[in-house]
C-alpha cells in the first residue's frame, strides 16, 4: 500500500457584508488530501494525479453549492472539512483507493485535519 498527498487551493467568497467589510469578504483555503491504494505495475500509480484534482475540484463544489444553497449547514472550517472528507471518501473509494487523511488550511496557522 502506497500513500501520496496532494495540495489544492480555493477561494470561498462570502457575499454576506458586515459593518467591517460591507461589501462581503473572501477566505483562500488550501486543502491537502492524502490517498492510499496499490501501485499498478503497468502504470506505475494507482491514480492519475489529474483524476486526484478532480476529486478534489469536485468536492469543493459540492460542498461551496451546499453552503451557498443552505445556509444553516456549518460554514466554520470544521463543518467544510467535514463535508470534503465525507464526499472524497466516497468518490475515493468508488475508485478503488482510500482517504486517510484531510487537512483543510484556512490560514497558515489554522487548520482541521480529518481521519476515517
């Protein structure tokens, strides 16, 4: 069994103004997933780095259209983390591989990590 991570950024715009930033604000967070599966000797891998983005890619926006769409659903750091893990360890498993961890960076000094 191979482990590999991979590190991806996104920025969450929040449209909803306060009396310091009335026009909204945006927060850049960096996601980092960490994947195990067996190497394929043919390959040399056991997922594309390519299909590894687009996991990611495709949990965030599922997870920025919930939030967006309901905004009662946790929006803090933990809540959006949890959400990613949960539909990357699906999408991951459907592919043969697993989710071991996630960390979701919502500053460089702040950040949730996920385990199974």
């Amino acid at each position: 069994m191979t482990c590999i991570s991979r590190r991806r950024s996104f920025l969450r715009l929040h449209p909803q103004g306060n009396l310091l930033t009335p026009a909204g604000s945006a927060n850049n967070y960096y996601v980092e997933v960490t994947l195990a599966g067996a190497v394929d000797p043919a390959t040399g891998m056991f997922l594309n780095i390519r299909d590894i983005d687009g996991l990611i890619d495709d949990a965030w926006l599922s997870v920025a259209k919930d939030l967006d769409l309901k905004p009662q659903i946790e929006a803090a750091t933990t809540g959006i983390a949890e959400g990613l893990f949960h539909r990357l360890r699906g999408q991951s498993e459907e592919r043969g591989v697993a989710l071991k961890k996630l960390r979701l960076f919502e500053s460089p000094d702040f950040w949730v990590d996920v385990w199974p």
